[in-house]
C-alpha cells in the first residue's frame, strides 16, 4: 500500500529541514472513527499549527490538485 502525505519544510541558510507532515487518507481507506480531512484542509491545519509556533511563512507551494480545491485559504496570514 502506497501512503500519500502532507508535508512542511523548512529553510536555513539554503538547507531544507523537515518540519511537520500528516498523513493522508482517501474517503475509501478511512476506518470507522476517523475523520476525513482532504490534503488542501490538512495543509491549512499544517500551516496554522507552525504560525502558532512562532514560525514565518514566506513562501506556499502546493500541487495543482491544491488549487482545484474549494478549501478557503482566506484567513491565513503569511509574513
């Protein structure tokens, strides 16, 4: 089984460090009790948990399937 996730890096002095990452998991491979969250609502909470680590975010990149979605990205500051 292939796995699919979301993920965060960081960048300092040129060198990219991973931050965060959530897995994703397709309506039809959730089991009973979990909840769906597609991939552009995970990046959101992703996003939100790092700003309220103090992290600032410069800079999104983000698969085209991310700019399809109907996810509000209103709200979210960058710096």
């Amino acid at each position: 089984m292939a796995g699919v996730s979301v993920n965060a890096y960081g960048v300092v002095d040129g060198i990219t460090y991973p931050l965060m990452f959530q897995i994703f998991k397709p309506k039809n491979r959730l089991k009973e009790g979990d909840k769906y969250k597609s991939k552009p609502q995970i990046a959101v909470e992703i996003i939100q948990e790092l700003q309220e680590w103090g992290f600032q975010i410069k800079l999104v990149l983000a698969d085209n399937l991310l700019n399809k979605s109907k996810t509000n990205w209103v709200g979210l500051t960058f710096v």
